[in-house]
C-alpha cells in the first residue's frame, strides 16, 4: 500500500474529517435542530428583478441553529447577509445575485462591531449549494462573494461562487476545521484585477485584508478542498482566477497547518494553480492543473517562514508557464534563513511545462524527489535551458526513479549546495544539453539510464557532467547510450575543471569508444569496469 491509498484508508488527513462533517450536515438537512425558514415566507419573490434583500434579512435574523432555505430561484441583494453561529444555508438551485455597488460579500459571519479573537467568532455554518453571482462586471468594488473570519467548524458544499469583482471567492480568515467541498469558481473581472485567488486562505493580519477584529495574526487551521472545479470563465467581462487557492500576503510567524488540497480540477489560471503559502503540514494531491500562467503547484513564503512537512504527490500538471515566463509544473522556493523542510514530491505527471523547469526545488533539506514523471518541457524567450527536475540548496536529499524525456535543457541538474545527495534509478531519454548535470560535494550517482542526450549538438555536452567544483562524486552502475539519428554528446562522462576526487566505476558506456570518459578534473579515481 502506497502512503496515499495509506492515508485515504485511515482518513486520518484526507478523507475522516470531511466524511463527519458531510454526515453531519446531511443530517441537518434531513432533521434540522432549529427552526427552518424560508425566504419566500418572509416575503422573498425570487423573480431576477425584485430586489429580496428585507426578505432576505429577515430569514438571517431568526436565531443560532436556524436552516435558511432559499428555494430555486434569482434573487438579487442589495447588502451582506450576517450568517450567525449554527446556521446552515441551503439554496439548492437558487442564483443570489449582487445588487448594489454598496453590498459587499453575499454572506459573511461578521459584522463592524465584531471582535472575536482566535477562533471564537461565529461557527458551526454550512452554506450548501446555490449560485452565488458577484455580478463583478458591473459592481466592481472589492468584496468576496462569501467570507468567514475568526471562526470554526465550517462547511461550503456543491456552491458555484462566479463573477467575482476585484477580490475572492471564498475567504477563510482565520478559520480552522473548513470544508469545501464539490464547488464551482467561475469568473474573474479581469479588467480590475487579474492575480486573485478563488479561495484565500490566509491571517488576521489588518482591514485591508479583512476588516474583522481583531487582528491578532491568527492563521488558518484544519482546512480541506476537494472536488471543487476551477474554471477558464468565457462569460463576457471575466477571466480566470490567478489561483484556486492560497494566499498573496503574510506575516511572520502565521503558518497555516494541516491544509489538504485534494482531487481538483484547475483550468488555466493566469498565475498558479496552486499556491503554497506559508503551510505546514500540507497534503496537495490528485489535482489536475491545466495551462496555469506561470506554475502548477508553487510553494514559497512570503513572510520568511519556514516551512515544513508538506507533500505534494500523484498531481497532473499540463502546460504551464507561457513564452516568456519563469515558473514552471512545481517550484517550491525556500530561503536560506527559512528552509522548507520535509518535503516530499513524489508520483506527479508534469507535461509540456514552457516555465524554467519541470520541477524545480530550491533551499529544502532532505527532500524526496520521486516517481515523478515530466514527458516534455518547451523552451521560452526567458530561459533556453528548460530542466525536467532541477535542485539547489539542498543537501542530503534524494532525487530517485523519475521518468524525463524531450527535455528542451538538461534532464535532471543537481547544482551547488546539495551536497550529499543521492541521484538514483532515473531514466532519462532525449535531452537538449546534459543528461544528468551535477555540481556539490559527495554527491552519489546510482544506476541512471541515459539515452539521447546532446540532441542539440552543442560542444561541451554530456550525459553525465560532474562540475561546480564538485568534490568526492560517486558514480556507479549508470547504464549511457547514445541514440541513432541523434548527435552524441561530447562525452558520456565530463568531468570538469575544479573537480576533485571523482570516482567512476562499474558505469555501463558501451558504444561510447575513446569518448567514454572526459576527464578534466583532479583526483579522479577511474577504476575498471566501464565498458566502453
């Protein structure tokens, strides 16, 4: 049992949790606890054209515990609707639509006078189903569709949130134990903004980005996304969201913890699919991002935190980054004051990327990089070095049993500041530049197979190159070909000027001949055993 079946199996961090509250939720529908009101009693019309919003305050007047339905219908509001503590809101084929350029968020579960510090602010509120319509090409004033603050135990389920003016769909500001589940995001005004995530998980940090007191910087806990969709909106005045999640802010020490980013589908966001922002204990796994603008999965601090624990597996990247843009499927970007640490990215297929690199990992110790799969990278006016996996600043880490080919750069690059890494098992086929490009001390090379590499017939190339002053490599058992129709590289192996102590055994280089090994280093311990 590989560690995702593991973990769908327990539901300890995927599924456990959502299961309850779904159940949970189901049953209050079934059996409401508190009084149920509909909106039509209280005078709602739901015609598209009457404005509903007294009906409507009056429905989110009745007390804690009450079930708010709102039928099949349109109806427009002109102010926001406070959901106390307990509601649940069901508006199963209904589209409530923003009215007024003075509505902000459709609902929210604050209000000015609120001050609720931590978590202890309205909670227990399951808002299920509905078309929540900003309508943000007309009434283009920043406001969420729908925000929760300083809250808890809180479910949105099978809701389209679309046309968003200059702001999110969804915010979670300090909230812990969220669901979001099976929900649609649609439509970005483009015209006033075109970098927002659809779903902002972030910090009680200041008004300008909530204003709802306190602001005491606490982050966002226990929160899960799954089954939701974002979409490539094609309705006249909006475009994509920049991102389905994460957030564009930060402060130190706010670390959002046990987020779970599961089995969505994001469609040509203009920034990144998915933005890993200052988490820890992270789970993103089984999505399917397709044309993200710059990267598919895209981890970095942006208040020096230091990040940990995060797993990012069995992802299907397709086609980021664009002509001239950095990026690329993932790029995690520690710092060197603040690491990311216990990383593992492991069983992703990263296709077509037209960033700087298939996978890109920099400034994380110890990190696994394996059974990836990255068929493919395209060149950009930015970079003409286009690397399936590349790694820096990482030292003990291990890069293992991934599957590289058409490369338009070098296949896998292990630069400077990884020292002690292991490189190991991979197959790599039809590179640009190098096959393998390494440079760091202590480096192990273990039973590669290279086939392809150099087809760009460039001087100085290889398909196995030990540079950057490289001290004490390791290579052994690795299996190089050259490839019919294709020019061969300058050698399989290049050693480089500055390396020292290089020991290269057992390598299979048959058909190679005298261009086996380039060995311009010092030190370099070439023993028996490359048949050439």
């Amino acid at each position: 049992m590989n560690r995702r079946t593991a973990l769908k199996a327990t539901g300890s961090t995927l599924g456990g949790l959502l299961g309850a509250q779904v159940l949970t939720a189901q049953a209050a529908e079934a059996a409401p606890s508190g009084p149920i009101v509909d909106v039509r009693d209280c005078g709602a019309v739901g015609n598209g054209t009457t404005d509903d919003t007294n009906a409507f305050r009056q429905a989110f007047a009745v007390g804690n515990g009450a079930t708010v339905l709102i039928p099949p219908g349109v109806y427009p509001i002109s102010a926001s609707m406070v959901v106390k503590a307990g509601t649940t809101v069901s508006a199963y084929g209904a589209r409530v639509v923003r009215n007024s350029a003075q509505c902000g968020a459709l609902l929210r579960n604050f209000d000015t006078a609120t001050n609720a510090p931590g978590y202890s602010g309205a909670g227990r509120i399951s808002v299920l189903g509905g078309t929540w319509d900003m309508n943000g090409a007309t009434y283009t004033g920043q406001a969420d569709a729908i925000g929760f603050s300083h809250a808890q135990d809180v479910l949105v389920r099978d809701c389209a949130l679309v046309n968003i003016p200059s702001a999110h769909a969804l915010e979670l500001n300090a909230v812990r134990r969220a669901r979001v589940v099976d929900c649609v995001f649609d439509g970005l005004n483009t015209a006033v903004d075109t970098d927002k995530e659809a779903i902002q998980i972030t910090a009680a940090t200041s008004a300008a980005n909530l204003p709802a007191q306190p602001y005491d910087n606490t982050p966002c806990a226990d929160i899960q996304i799954t089954g939701c969709t974002l979409r490539a909106s094609t309705a006249a005045g909006y475009g994509p969201f920049g991102a389905l999640c994460g957030d564009h802010g930060g402060a130190a020490g706010a670390l959002h913890t046990d987020i779970r980013v599961i089995g969505n589908h994001i469609e040509a966001a203009t920034g990144y699919g998915v933005k890993v922002t200052d988490w820890r204990r992270a789970v993103i796994a089984d999505n399917t991002i397709d044309s993200a603008g710059n990267t598919g999965i895209h981890v970095r601090s942006l208040a020096g935190n230091a990040m940990g624990d995060l797993t990012i597996e069995g992802n299907t990247i397709t086609g980021t980054g664009g002509p001239a843009a950095g990026g690329g499927g993932i790029v995690v970007s520690g710092a060197v004051d603040s690491p990311v640490t216990g990383l593992v990215i492991t069983g992703n297929v990263v296709t077509a990327t037209q960033g700087q690199t298939g996978i890109y990992v920099g400034y994380a110790p110890q990190a696994l990089i394996n059974g990836n799969s990255v068929p493919g990278t395209r060149r950009n006016t930015a970079n003409d070095n286009n690397q399936a996996v590349q790694l820096q600043h990482s030292p003990n880490s291990v890069v293992a049993n991934n599957v590289v080919s058409d490369v338009a750069g070098d296949g896998i690059a292990v630069d400077s500041g990884s020292d002690g890494t292991l490189i190991s098992g991979n197959r790599i086929t039809t590179c640009a530049n190098h096959g393998l490009a390494v440079g760091g001390n202590d480096l192990v090379l273990r039973d590669n197979v290279i086939t392809g590499a150099n087809a760009d017939n460039v001087a100085a190339t290889y398909a196995i190159r030990l540079g950057g002053n490289a001290q004490n490599a390791s290579v052994q058992g690795n299996v190089v070909r050259k490839t019919a129709g294709l020019p061969a590289a300058t050698a399989a192996i290049g050693v480089m000027p500055g390396t020292t102590g290089a020991w290269i055994t057992g390598n299979d280089l048959r058909g190679w001949g005298s261009a086996a090994v380039s060995d311009s280093g010092s030190g370099t311990l070439l023993t028996a055993g490359n048949p050439s």
